[in-house]
C-alpha cells in the first residue's frame, strides 16, 4: 500500500491520532469487507499496530506527490472505526484484538 503518515480525527470519535492514509489508487487492494462505505465515503485510513519509531519517521515524511510504501502482513476491521493493520507477524500485533 502506499500512501502518507497524518495527524488526524478518528472517525467517529473527537480523539485524534498518526494515521496511515491510502493513496486513492491503492484502496482497491484492500479486502472486501474494508471497501465497506459508511455514509458514501470508504475509509481510506489505517492504524498500524506494530509501528516502529523508525518507520514513523520515515512515514511522516512522505507526501501525496512521493508516498511510502508499506507491506500489510495482518488486517483487522475495525466496524466501529479504523481498520487496524500490522507490518510484522500479524498473530502476534493483533493478537489483542482478536478473540479465541
């Protein structure tokens, strides 16, 4: 996926945080179930569970006009707000979020 590092709202809360944002073309290599619209808009954000300080940095870095590119390992959806993903071994970054 390649896409920008952003400061913003979360969806459907006031509490703000460092997002993945998706270029527009990339939404398409999303999972079905992610695509979902909610109120005619598909999220094109992601929180990335597993992220290392150094590849914040290099994420915030990037721009619309030069993205970073990252290799999603693990995705979990997120219905209440944003789809959380992993970059390593995904059992064990979203081991919390789901339930055996």
């Amino acid at each position: 996926m390649r896409g920008t590092y952003e400061l913003t709202t979360i969806p459907g809360s006031t509490k703000k945080d460092w997002m993945f944002k998706i270029v527009k073309e990339d939404i398409e290599k999303l999972p079905d179930p992610a695509k979902t619209e909610k109120n005619g808009i598909i999220s094109s954000l992601l929180f990335i569970e597993d992220l290392t300080p150094a590849l914040a940095a290099k994420l915030k870095k990037a721009t619309e006009e030069k993205p970073e590119t990252i290799t999603i390992k693990g995705f979990y959806l997120d219905c209440e707000g944003v789809s959380v993903v992993s970059i390593e071994p995904a059992r064990l970054a979203l081991a919390k979020y789901i339930k055996k």
